[in-house]
C-alpha cells in the first residue's frame, strides 16, 4: 500500500517533467506528431450519449486507488484509435466490440508506466477470455523492439502487445481532452464509448479499481 501511495505522489512530478522536455523524446510526442489514421472524425461522439449516463453511475467509486478516475461528460465515441500487434498487423478498439476495454497508453521511457505494468497485467490475467480487455497500448517510437523487451524482462505474460509507433492514438485522445501526459488510461463500453479516463497510473487490480471496472462490466 505504502508503495501504492508512493507511486501516486511521483507521477505529477514526473508528469510535469515529461511535458517540460526532460524525458527523451516527449516533446515530439506531445507537440510534433499528427496522428496518422486517428484523427478527430475517429472520434466524433455520435450514439454514445447513453454512455453518459452509464458513465455518471462509476462516480461515486472513483476513490481511493482511483480516486483520479474522470468520469465521461461528453458523448464519444473511440472505436476508431487504431494501433498494431506486436506482428504488425493493424487493430482498433472496435474489434473489442462487445467487451469493456481498459485502454492503457503506456513507454518505456515513461518511470510511472513501467511501475503500474504488473498490475495490468495480474488484471488481465485474472479475467482472461471474458467479456472484458486491458489493451495496453506503446507509444514509443524508435526500436519497435524496447517495448517488447521491456515487458518480458518484467515478467509480463498475460498482455497482449500493441503499439503504435505514429502516437497517433495519443493525439486523437489528446484532441478530446482525454490525454495530456502519461500513462493515460481510458474505461471504453462494448460499443465503443468513453465512460472515463484515469491520468497517471493506478494500482490497476486493487480492490477499488476492480469495483470501478466491475461497475461497467459484468464479468469483473
């Protein structure tokens, strides 16, 4: 717990440093980059004005581990943000159709992204096969193979790898104000809806976060 806490006074302080320049790299991701495929009409937010009434239910659990968890007040819709598997080949949100996503934007250079990885990964081991998804997504965008290695040196073994080396998914999150830094953390229904997003990382398969999530799926 104590090292939970730890984690969540860190990651503004390391936030402020990403966006002031000092981690390689992270000017150009947040200024320079146009999102290639996952521009504003991926995301416009039609047929997702029930999702808003969905989302102001998770409210009242959004404490204690993820006590930062916003909740959704305007309709969008994310089926759109695509990014890649780890063979390449291309995938998007509205392949999950049907299942909760927990969409993860994650970098190796990123200190708080690599410290909440275990515990996305417990998450998905432990609803493995059922209606819902952590879809952990790298924005990193030199050697295609960090990212990969970095997760197999940290024991991951449930996470699927994706990646999308253009942070075009970063971007289009970012033009509807649900990104500004990272890890960036997006709750999405089964059609593709916003219900909320967590900035900074989260102890993802805590006893809060697993109540926050149940809420939305059935299967949790």
């Amino acid at each position: 717990m104590n090292e939970t806490r730890g984690i969540s006074r860190r990651w503004p302080i390391l936030g402020l440093a990403a966006i002031a320049g000092i981690a390689v790299g992270v000017a150009a991701v947040y200024v320079t980059e146009t999102g290639k495929g996952n521009g504003a009409d991926a995301l416009a937010g039609v047929d997702c004005a029930p999702s808003i009434e969905a989302a102001g239910l998770l409210a009242p659990l959004a404490k204690g581990d993820v006590a930062a968890f916003r909740v959704a007040t305007e309709p969008a819709r994310l089926s759109e943000l695509s990014f890649q598997t780890a063979n390449g080949d291309k995938k998007s949100i509205a392949d999950f159709k049907g299942q909760t996503v927990l969409l993860n934007l994650w970098a190796t250079w990123c200190a708080p992204c690599r410290q909440e990885m275990p515990a996305l990964d417990r998450l998905d081991a432990a609803h493995e096969g059922k209606d819902f998804s952590v879809v952990a997504v790298s924005i990193d965008t030199q050697d295609p193979a960090k990212p990969k290695k970095f997760l197999e040196e940290i024991g991951v073994k449930s996470l699927a790898f994706y990646g999308d080396p253009t942070t075009g998914i970063f971007t289009g999150l970012k033009g509807k104000g649900m990104a500004v830094g990272l890890p960036t953390t997006v709750l999405i229904d089964g059609e593709g809806c916003a219900l909320g997003v967590m900035s900074g990382p989260a102890e993802w398969d805590s006893e809060d976060a697993k109540a926050l999530i149940g809420a939305a799926s059935k299967s949790i």
